[in-house]
C-alpha cells in the first residue's frame, strides 16, 4: 500500500508464495470479451461513433460499463438513450445465455489451486451472477465476489483489490492477481500485488507487460505458475 508521503507502492517481485489469487472475471474466468465487444460495436455504430471492435477493446476492456457509457455519451455529445441501453443490455443477455463458456482452460487451473480465491471485476454483482451463473462457476466463488461499485474508482485505481484483500484479511504483499487488460494489470500493480498477465484474450499482450508481472497465454500453465505444482 502506498506509504504516508503519498509514494506508489512497491509492486512486489513474482514469487511462489501467495495467501490470495484474485481473479478478474470477464476475459480471465469467462470468455466474455468477444461477445460484449459485438454488441458495444454495434450499439457504438448506431449512435453515431463507429468503432471497430479492436478500438473498443484498446479504450474499453477492463473499465466499467459507465465509464463507457459517460465516453460515448461525451463523443456524441449527448446521453444515451435509456431505450439503447436496454436493447443493448437485452441483446448482451441473450447472447451470454446461449454463447458464453468458461475461458479454455480455466477448469482445469481452478481445479489444481489451493489457495484461497475471489473475484474481482469491473462488472456488477447483477452481470457476474449471470456470467459465472451461466458458465458454472458461480458456486465456486460465491461469497468471494467484488464489484467495482463496490469502491470509490474503478480499475486502473488500485481500490477494487485492495477492497477484495481487506474483505478477504489478506495482505496486498501476499496477494496475486490474475487479470487480461492493461487497466487491470495497472491496479494490480497499484495495490502493490503481483500480476499473473493472461495474454490469450483480445489485449496485444505488449500492453500487459511491466515491472512484477508474469506473462502467460495457457490457463492450464497458472497452476505451475502460482507455484501450486511443482
């Protein structure tokens, strides 16, 4: 945590010993990603801001949906209609509900690590139920589930994982998280934790990189990587 003289913390060198694994939720534990990115492109172009899905990703992946919201509203220079947003929400559901696995691997990782674990998301508590819900996964972390309007500022502001470590009576020293975009990496590193860097998403993975960070594309290699298999 940072120090009284206002100093960001020191973001701790990858070892192999953790008491928390954190664990963003979109792109890390579910593959929702490519879902919501047809939908945003979809709901951006008919507002009047086209984008393509590789630019919505670049701006958006990782932060809530009301700082995109307040961003788009801010280009079109107006706010979005209520209506829109919930034809884009309905849209979003139906699609999660037929489309959405868990991300490939991630079963097999969950299956192999001991420590303790939660979840930390830009998503709402209503949209992580669905998503975990739909996927499985929603038993295995229930009651260890942090939302972003849980805190004051959402990712790349460090207050989510220190929010999930102070809930949890973990140390931010001792914690590891697991994360996909650049805004998360960034919080992580924030709070003065370790980050294990999944590069197997919709994020160029030179966007990830930086100081305590350990870079993977392979679910199934996190175990090792969390020294939970030696």
């Amino acid at each position: 945590m940072a120090d009284p003289a206002g100093e960001r913390p020191r973001v701790p060198a990858v070892s192999a010993t953790y008491k928390l694994i954190i664990f963003d939720c979109d792109g890390v534990l579910v593959d929702s990603e490519p879902i919501a990115l047809r939908v945003d492109a979809q709901l951006f172009a008919e507002l009047g801001w086209p984008l393509s899905e590789e630019e919505i990703a670049r701006r958006f992946t990782g932060r809530t949906t009301q700082y995109m919201m307040d961003e788009l509203a801010r280009h079109i220079g107006r706010p979005v209609p209520p209506d829109v947003v919930a034809r884009y929400n309905a849209l979003f559901r139906e699609l999660i509900t037929t489309e959405l696995k868990p991300v490939d691997g991630i079963l097999e990782a969950l299956d192999k690590i001991t420590t303790p674990t939660c979840v930390a998301s830009s998503g709402s508590h209503e949209k992580m139920r669905l998503t975990l819900g739909v996927t499985g996964l929603y038993e295995r972390f229930e009651g260890r589930i942090f939302s972003a309007t849980e805190v004051k500022a959402g990712k790349p502001a460090p207050d989510l994982f220190l929010h999930a470590a102070a809930s949890m009576g973990v140390d931010p020293a001792d914690c590891a998280v697991v994360e996909d975009s650049e805004y998360g990496v960034a919080a992580a590193r924030a709070a003065g934790m370790a980050v294990f860097a999944y590069a197997g998403g919709v994020v160029p993975v030179e966007r990830l990189e930086g100081p305590g960070t350990v870079i993977f594309t392979d679910m199934r290699e996190l175990p090792r990587l969390l020294g939970e298999v030696r």
